[in-house]
C-alpha cells in the first residue's frame, strides 16, 4: 500500500472516530471504578480535540497529491465568423482544443513535494500524540497521587483522633499534661489544612484529565490503579539509536528536507519552456483538407533573473530545514539523556523511601508511642514522630509519581513505548 493511500485510509478513520467519540469514551469511564495509564491514554486519543483537528491537517495534505501531479485541464474554444454566412455554408467555424505539456519531469517533481508535505504532515499527527500520551499518563500519575495522599491523610487523621483520647484519657488522670492534648489538637487541625490542599488539587487534576478527554473539568472519574515499579531502562545508547530511528520529529524533517529537494528540481524545471499541444477545425478555409490545424507553442523563458531567485529560494529552504534537523537531533539527545537520568532517579528514591526510610518512620512512631504510653516518652516525640511518617507517606507517593511522569517524558523523546531491561522490583506498586 502506497504511502498516499496510507494517509487517507488514516485521516478518513480518525473523522469517523472523532465523530463516536462523545458516546465511546463517557460509557467506559461511568461504569467501572478504576482505571489504568494505557486506559485513560486510549481514551484521549480517541476524544482529544486537537489531536482530531492535526489529523484533518494530515487528511487535507494528503488529497493534495493526486491534483499536484496532474495535468491541467484542456482547453476548447469555439468560434464564428458571422458576416460569412450564407445560403449554402452557413456560418464558418472554428474550433480548438489545446493541451499544456509542461518540461518532462516537472509533474513528477510537484508530485514528489505534495507526498513527501503530506508525510511530514502525518509525522507532526505521531508528534503531538507523543505530547499528548505523556500529558496523559502525567495526569494519571497525580491522579494516583492525590488519591494515595488522602489515604495517607485519612489514616494520619485517625492515627491522631487515637492520640488525642489517649492524651484526654491520661490528662483527666493526672498522669499527662495539658499541654499535651493541646499539641495533638494543633496538629489535627493543621492536618485538616493540608486536606483543603489536597482537596484543591484534586480539582485540579480532575479538570487536567477531563480537558484531554474533552468533557466537563467536574465530571467525575475512576479512581486510579496503583503505578508499578518497572525494570530499569535500557542503556543511553540503545534508547539513542531508538529515537534517531523512529522520532516523528526527525522524520518529519527528513521528509521536509525531500520535498524541498522536490521543489529544488521544480525551479531548475523552469528554466526550460512548457508545451501547448493543440488541435483543431476552421472553416473559414474553402477548401476543406485544409480546414483540420494541428499546432505547437511554448513559452520563452526569458526572465531568468526570477527564475535564478525561485531556485536560490529553494535551495535556502533546503539549508534552513537541514540545520533545524540538526538542532532537533541534538535537543532531543539532550532531552533523552536528562529524562534518563530522571527516571533512574526517581526509581532510585522509590526504592529508598519503600525499603529504609518508610520501616524507620513506622519504627520511630512506634517506639515513640511506647515511651509516652509507658510513662517514659514526652508527647512531643509522639507528635515530632508522627509529623515524621506523614512526611515519608507522602514522600513516598509522591516519588512513584514523578516515577510515573518521567518514564512518560522519557518515552515521549524515544518516540514510543520502550522495552525496559534490567531486574525489576518485584512486587512492588501503590
């Protein structure tokens, strides 16, 4: 299948999805209570306003291939001559129809630019759903988050409505100090302030998300499934070679760079003149074997300075593309080597939060209540150790989705989904 047809088949399946898409993507997100990264990407995809918009772009690119190469409509004319009428002939006629040649390989050349415009068009629809995949999975990911935090909230909340009977209890004793059911009532009130925060962002997200599937920013959503630990990704020079293979960005330059080569031979083809076939009857000749006309005509390119400043034109477009594929290249190994190490990075802080820090804030809080309970610990510890686990929770959550995010940014520069290598967490998602 030609690349032409490619195009079309495409364009014409995205309008009739883009037509579905107020049905399809509302149904699935009513009826189910969570919803994964590659869900929620599939729904986009489908509902995005502006990816639909760059397709027709695409669509109307690639419908003008076949009028480039073609040529141009013939001409009929007729005419009379009227003061030549009479009893025997009638009027005398004449009719022509002609036909514009233009220079061999000119049609080819316009036809080449058309395909290779359309192409690079195609690339920029590969381009944004790029952009739009990683937006997506980054909204899935503080999705996730703002959902684990107020978990984390609630059950600090609780955690604190224990302290505070348990402060109560020993102060109508005797055996604790006011002061200490003061501080467990301070900081349950800032806790609630903090979930005003939460609760702000979550609207935030919730509006985020619903602007990428096109809905209302309050219509509601699932809940998100945990975001899982994957195996490390593959080496820089793997995910190099990768992106210089596959990125719509550079294809798309690529394809650019071709179709100003195309108009390059276009403006030399103008040097050299274009043909008028032509045929035709007049028969204001009296005798009729002289009556058919069979003809040719061409242009004489005489302005060549115009003609000189079209291809020097060309030749400078060719230029300006070729460094802005140069630039892109290495901006987007830059950008891959920075996401990289983002990724491993943040891997990296999952893995130290979930194994050393998050056991070390469960065991201070836990001693921390012992000693206050036996008698031996001040309230303050309790509280100090408290403060403490809520901010590893958090830190925790937090992490897994700058994980999530900046795995979706590294494969928005590889230019699509990649194979990870190395030993994965096992077991490990929240």
């Amino acid at each position: 299948m030609s690349t032409k047809t490619l195009l079309t088949v495409l364009a014409v399946s995205v309008v009739y999805a883009s037509t579905l898409s107020a049905q399809s993507v509302s149904a699935p997100l009513t009826d189910q209570t969570y919803f994964t990264a590659d869900q929620l990407v599939a729904w986009v995809l489908e509902a995005n306003p502006g990816l639909a918009a760059i397709q027709a772009a695409a669509e109307a690119a690639a419908f003008r291939i076949d009028p480039a190469g073609s040529l141009d409509d013939p001409m009929l004319s007729y005419g009379v001559a009227p003061l030549t009428a009479n009893e025997d002939r009638g009027l005398n006629q004449k009719i022509d129809f002609s036909q514009k040649i233009p220079w061999p390989g000119t049609l080819a050349a316009r036809e080449a630019a058309a395909r290779y415009d359309a192409l690079a068009a195609d690339r920029d629809v590969d381009a944004l759903k790029l952009r739009v995949v990683a937006q997506a999975k980054a909204a899935y990911a503080e999705w996730r988050f703002v959902h684990s935090a107020l978990d984390i909230h609630h059950a600090t909340q609780a955690l604190l409505d224990e302290l505070i009977t348990t402060a109560q209890t020993r102060y109508a004793a005797g055996r604790a100090l006011k002061q200490d059911v003061l501080q467990a009532e301070v900081e349950r009130a800032d806790l609630d302030n903090q979930l005003l925060r939460l609760h702000k962002l979550t609207t935030t997200v919730q509006a985020r998300i619903n602007a990428l599937l096109n809905r209302p920013p309050d219509a509601s959503l699932p809940a998100a499934t945990p975001i899982a630990l994957r195996a490390g990704p593959p080496t820089l020079e793997v995910l190099q070679n990768l992106a210089l293979a596959q990125h719509p960005d550079l294809a798309r330059l690529d394809a650019r760079i071709t179709a100003s080569e195309s108009r390059i031979t276009l403006a030399e083809k103008a040097f050299f003149p274009n043909f008028q076939l032509g045929v035709g009857y007049n028969e204001l000749w009296d005798n009729a074997d002289k009556r058919p006309i069979f003809g040719v005509s061409i242009n004489v390119p005489l302005d060549r300075s115009k003609r000189r400043s079209e291809l020097s034109r060309a030749q400078a477009e060719k230029r300006r593309t070729e460094f802005s594929r140069v630039e892109r290249r290495a901006d987007l190994l830059s950008d891959l080597a920075q996401a990289r190490a983002e990724v491993f990075e943040a891997q990296s802080s999952v893995v130290l939060y979930r194994d050393r820090l998050i056991p070390l804030a469960a065991e201070y809080l836990e001693a921390a209540m012992a000693d206050y309970q036996s008698g031996s610990g001040a309230f303050l510890n309790v509280i100090t150790a408290e403060q403490r686990k809520l901010a590893t929770d958090l830190a925790l959550a937090r992490a897994r989705a700058d994980y999530a995010r900046r795995l979706a940014e590294l494969e928005r520069w590889v230019g699509g989904s990649i194979e990870t290598a190395g030993t994965p967490f096992i077991g490990d998602q929240q």
